[in-house]
C-alpha cells in the first residue's frame, strides 16, 4: 500500500468517530450556552433508569422501558412493538452522529418518560452517559 492509500484508509477509518464526537460536541457547547454546568456520566445514568409514573395510565415509564437494560442489545418500542436497534455507540456507529436526531428523539422521548422535556443540563448529562457505552 502507498502513502496515499494508507492516507485515505486512515480518512476512512476516523469518519464515525469524527461525526459522532462533533455531534456530542456541539450539543454540549449549545446546552452550556443554555446554563448547564458541567456533564456528570454517573446523574445521565441514573435518569436513563429512573421510573416515573405516568399520570393517565399509573404505568411506570423510564429510558429502558423501549430501550431495554441491556443498550448493547436491540430494544422494542413499548408501544407499537417496532424493533429498536441497539443505543450503545460500540453496538450501533450511527448512534450519537446527527444532532437534529438526537434533538428530535430527547423532545419525544423525555415529554413520554418524564411528562415533560428534559432541562439542557440533563440531555448533557445523558449524552454523557450514553458516549460511554
Ligand atoms: C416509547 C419508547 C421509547 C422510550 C420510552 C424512549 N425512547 Fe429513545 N427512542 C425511541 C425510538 C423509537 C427512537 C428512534 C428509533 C431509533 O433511533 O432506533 C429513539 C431514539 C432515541 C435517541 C436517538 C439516538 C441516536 O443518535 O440515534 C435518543 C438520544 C434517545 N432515544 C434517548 C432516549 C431517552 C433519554 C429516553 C428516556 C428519557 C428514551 N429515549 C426513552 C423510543 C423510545
């Protein structure tokens, strides 16, 4: 191999990581200007399990509830019954990569688990957590 093919192989090879860092990245800059503090991977953690009530029903609701415990697996939308493919990062390179997906899926996600949108320092705090599955 020359040097320009080892060159664009590396390219190649660093383009998932890029997106997925820049993504993080920029969310990270817009919820800071939003007056988060600083991200903490462990209270991401403990939100993404958290079991809220849901008024209406009484059932509990939390992120494994269509994401499963297991984020290296595939889960299933409680609902609808649609397989969801795998949350972790390692198991799923797609994860993680588009801000305006992301951004969508916390607006649904947190309104239908929580009863109500997520504050800038918990989506942080979340993507935090989930970037190190
Ligand atoms: C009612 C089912 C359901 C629940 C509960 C749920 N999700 Fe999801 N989530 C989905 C579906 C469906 C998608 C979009 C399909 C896909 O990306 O595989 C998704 C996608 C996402 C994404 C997009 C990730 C990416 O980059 O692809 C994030 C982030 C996310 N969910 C976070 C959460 C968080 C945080 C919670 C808990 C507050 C949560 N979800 C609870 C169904 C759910």
């Amino acid at each position: 191999m020359n040097i320009r093919a080892i060159g664009i192989t590396t390219l190649l090879l660093a383009i998932p990581f890029c997106t997925q860092a820049s993504a993080i990245s920029e969310l990270e800059a817009t919820y800071q200007s939003q007056g988060a503090g600083a991200f903490s991977a462990a209270a991401g953690k403990a939100l993404w399990t958290k079991e809220f009530i849901d008024t209406k029903s009484g059932k509990k609701r939390s992120c494994p509830t269509c994401h499963t415990a297991d984020l290296t697996k595939e889960g299933q939308h409680t609902r609808t019954g649609k397989v969801i493919k795998p949350m972790a990062p390692s198991a799923n390179q797609q994860r993680l990569t588009q801000v305006k997906k992301i951004k969508k899926w916390f607006v649904r996600n947190c309104k239908w688990t929580l009863g109500r949108e997520c504050t800038a320092q918990e989506k942080g705090d979340l993507l935090a957590f989930l970037k190190t599955l």
